[in-house]
C-alpha cells in the first residue's frame, strides 16, 4: 500500500480549470457537436467541459445560437414560394 500523498488533493469543486488542449478541442468541435457528430464518449467529455468552464459555456450558447437562427432561416426560405 503506498503512503498518502500530502497535501491532499482539493476536492472536485476546487481543481483547476482545464488546459488549454482541452478548451482548443472544445472550440474546434462547436459545430460537431451541434451536428451529432461526436461519439458518445467524446460528447460526454465536451458536456462535462462545457459545465465547468464559463467561458466554454458561453461559446457553446453562442454557437447553439447561431445554428439555431441558420435552421430557422433555411426553413423559412424553403417554405417561401419562389
């Protein structure tokens, strides 16, 4: 059994926030993302990202955003007579 390393680590709430690979891979997989592109394992880490970094958060909303005003757009060009 190996000694306890000390200090103990901080609990969940207090870690760091995540590197900047991680919010690169989050940036650079927005529109994957909206589009079902990610496997379950890689949506499960970006969700769990995006709920602990604000600023993660925020380019998600924004992204989300944008997709939904481009789908609302195409819908209602295609619905519009020519």
């Amino acid at each position: 059994m190996s000694p306890p390393t000390f200090p103990p680590p901080p609990p969940p709430a207090m870690q760091p926030p995540a590197g900047d690979a991680d919010h690169a891979w989050v940036h650079e997989n927005l529109a994957a993302y909206l589009a079902g592109g990610l496997s379950a394992a890689e949506r499960s880490g970006f969700d769990a990202h995006i709920m602990n970094c604000p600023a993660c958060f925020d380019a998600f909303t924004e992204a989300q955003g944008a997709d939904r005003a481009l789908q609302r757009d195409r819908q209602e060009s295609d619905s519009s007579p020519l």
